[in-house]
C-alpha cells in the first residue's frame, strides 16, 4: 500500500481555514459564508455527517464572530467528536422547532452569503423565508479559490494519493486487455486502487477502440481486440484527497498513425506542462497543450478544457480552460490531461496531476508518458 507520513490535521488546522474563510468573505463584500454538509465542511471542520437529509446542518463563518456549527440534536454527539470542533461552537435544534428560525439570529438579516454549491434548496429557501432581506451567492462563484491553495501537510497527501494512482498504472498494464469486457478491467482498476490505500473511487474510464473517442465514456461490455487504443482515466480519493490520472495503453503494436497521434499528445501534455509557474493565467495552460494539437492539424478533435484542480474533491477550481486569467499560485494542483478524439476510430489522452511551486511545476504522476504495449 502506498502512505502518507502527513500528521493527521489538528482543530488549530481548522481553526486556521475557518479564519481564513471568513476574512475572505469579508474581503469578497460577503457577510459571510454558510457551509452544508459536503466537502467544503469536511475541509473546514473534519466534519463529515454521515448524510445530508432534510434536517438542517450549516456552518455559518463572519469575520469577527466565532465559527458556529448548527446541526440537529440527534447528529449533535457526532459533530463535538469531529476533529475541528474544538475551534467552533455547535448549537443544536430539535425535532419539532424551526431550525431557520434557530439560525437566524446569528445571520446578518441584510446580508449577502456565499452559500455551499450542494446545499439543498429546501434550506436555502427556508433562510429566505425567515430572513427575506438576505440574498446569497454560490461558494463557487463568490470564493472560487478557496481551497485552492494547499499547505504542505495536503501536498503530501495529494502526492501519496497520485503515487497510489500510479501504482494501480504499472500493475494495470501488466494484466490481460485483449479478450476482456472493458468492465472487467474497471473492475481491475477499481480493486488495485482500494488495495493502494484509496477509501473512495471516483471513476474507472476504461475507453477501447472506438470508444476512446469519447472522453468520459461509461464503461461497458465491449470486448477489448488486438489492434486497440485503450484510454484508461481513473483515480479517487486516499486519506481525504484525490488522485486522477489518465494514460492511453495499445494492445498489440499500434500503426504509425496510432503511434503520431499518441506523440502529439505526449508533446502537448509536456507543453502544458512547461507553461506552469507562478504569476501565469490558467489560460495559458491550455493554450500551450492546445497549440501542438493545432499545429499538428488536430485542434477540432480536442474537445475539453486541458485541465481542472483537485484536491478533497476530485473536480474543483481551478480550470486550465480558454478565459481563465486567474494567476498560478504555489500550492495550486491541478490536471493537465490534453487529449485527441477521432469519432468512430480512436481516442488518446494523457493526463498528471501538477502542482505549482517557486520555480514551475512538480507532477505528481510520475508513470511512463511513452505509449505502453499491452497484450
């Protein structure tokens, strides 16, 4: 299995990011922000409900105010174990009280919020109703780097997820491809990561032949012949945070187109790749890795934005993507995954996760970026 020797983050971690959240709310002319269960509150708290239900559970951050966590009673003795708690203070509401009602005297009744992405509408319009002079924005749009910036203790852990993920790589290419469902080497993909460490598999793309040629093509029980390109994508989460990684295999010897396009690829990845250092737009990214593609004659076939951030999710800002001038910041990971679609015939993708630091960038997937045989 590969680990992490990342120490376990304390309530003074999450102290820091609630802190950090909340004058960030103030400086985005937000009142503050209102977290819902879902990974913004794992990040900020350690706390993870075992589900969202109908019952309220919020995290409300100000500048100048203390974190409060309202949860429902019944989940009350859960939220005090999680790890942030310490830093925070929970109030509880029962079965039968109104728990808008509840939250509302801790709100700024005119105040605009930045508003967890997944929270349930029920919950929003329910802070509407009792608060009518409020508005709210999503997290996404109001705070879209919140988390993107990592500290050393979430580098590491990103770095053990993709050595996961690149181990699941080496021991993927050495089984049988021709002959075999296309599920059945997802379902390959999906043991070798849970016995790499990861908790969590997000997706397991296993694109053969034809099928390549759709980037987030839904395994199914295409039989994998002599002769195809294979575009494995897959990754999930280890220790709380994501890893995600795509690799294009052959089965038998590729032509000589296979081959090209396979190297455009690779060349376009590297550019991408080359641009990463700090002060540079995100949309420089893209435009790097897209440039070989278009040089080479293959631009209408490269069909998605060159890459997406990851971190306790494993698709968050920020984007590689055309119109995105938010600058690269040390700390920032991403993916950079260019990729060439021919419909009907084969698809090819290459795909690391790269972290920005001082001087560029440091990937972390660390397998072969040469097109691999397999049998």
């Amino acid at each position: 299995m590969t680990g992490s020797t990342a120490a376990p983050f304390t309530a003074d971690d999450y102290r820091a990011r609630m802190e950090r959240a909340a004058h960030a709310a103030a400086d985005a002319g937000l009142a503050g922000l209102l977290v819902a269960p879902g990974p913004d509150l794992v990040w900020l708290t350690g706390y993870a409900p075992t589900a969202a239900t109908e019952r309220l559970t919020l995290l409300v951050l100000a500048a100048g105010q203390d974190p409060v966590l309202v949860v429902p009673t019944l989940e009350a003795p859960d939220a005090a174990k999680a790890t942030g708690a310490p830093a925070l203070t929970v109030r509880d509401w029962t079965d039968g009280k109104d728990p808008y009602a509840a939250t509302a005297g801790i709100l700024d009744a005119s105040g605009r919020f930045g508003i967890s992405d997944n929270a349930w509408a029920m919950h929003l319009l329910g802070l509407q109703k009792v608060l009518p002079g409020t508005s709210y924005a999503s997290l996404t749009d109001a705070l879209p780097m919140l988390r993107a910036v990592k500290d050393a203790a979430e580098l590491e852990l990103l770095a053990a997820a993709g050595a996961a993920a690149d181990a699941t790589f080496e021991e993927i290419r050495n089984v049988p491809f021709a002959g075999r469902r296309e599920s059945e080497i997802a379902l390959d993909l999906s043991r070798l990561l849970r016995q790499h460490g990861h908790a969590v598999v997000d997706f397991t793309i296993v694109g053969s032949g034809p099928n390549g040629a759709n980037p987030h093509h839904e395994v199914g029980d295409r039989v994998i012949e002599r002769g195809d390109m294979v575009v494995l994508d897959f990754g999930g989460l280890k220790d709380g945070y994501g890893s995600d990684t795509t690799r294009t295999v052959h089965v038998g010897e590729p032509t000589d187109e296979e081959r090209a396009v396979h190297d455009i690829v690779r060349a376009a990845q590297e550019a991408g790749f080359r641009a990463v250092r700090p002060g540079v737009a995100c949309q420089e990214v893209d435009r790097a890795a897209r440039k070989v593609i278009e040089d080479a004659g293959y631009g209408p076939y490269f069909i998605h934005r060159t890459g997406h951030g990851i971190g306790v999710t494993t698709h968050e800002p920020p984007y590689m993507i055309e119109g995105e001038q938010q600058t690269l910041v040390p700390g920032m990971c991403f993916s950079i995954e260019p990729g060439i679609y021919l419909p009907g015939r084969f698809g090819v993708r290459i795909e690391d996760i790269v972290a920005v630091t001082e001087e560029g960038g440091r990937r972390l997937n660390d397998t072969t970026r040469e097109m691999v045989i397999v049998d």
